[in-house]
C-alpha cells in the first residue's frame, strides 16, 4: 500500500519538475502565479513522497 503511494508520489515529483523546467525557459507559457504554486506543490509533494520511503525503508 505505502508502495504505490511512493511511485505515485514519485510520478507526481517526475511531472511537476518537467512543467518546472518548461515553464522557467519558457517553452510553456503560464503566469508567474501558477509557476510558484506548482513550485510549492512540488515542494510538499517531494517532502512526502521522502518521508514515507524513509518510513517504508525503516
């Protein structure tokens, strides 16, 4: 169970990082608020996905 929840989470920081790079050069065009919510979001989403592998790893 917690496994999955890892690899989702992991797949989640995987798509949240390419939407990062592609908005910071400006291949994907997006106001500056979205970036930095998306920012956050995959700050929280990298923090979890973390603490559950040290957690499934103990």
């Amino acid at each position: 169970m917690i496994a999955s929840i890892i690899l989702v989470l992991g797949i989640a920081n995987m798509l949240l990082v390419c939407f990062q790079l592609l908005t910071g050069m400006h291949r994907i065009r997006v106001p500056l608020g979205v970036h930095k919510k998306t920012g956050i979001a995959l700050f929280i989403c990298a923090l979890l996905h973390a603490l559950l592998a040290l957690v499934a790893g103990s």
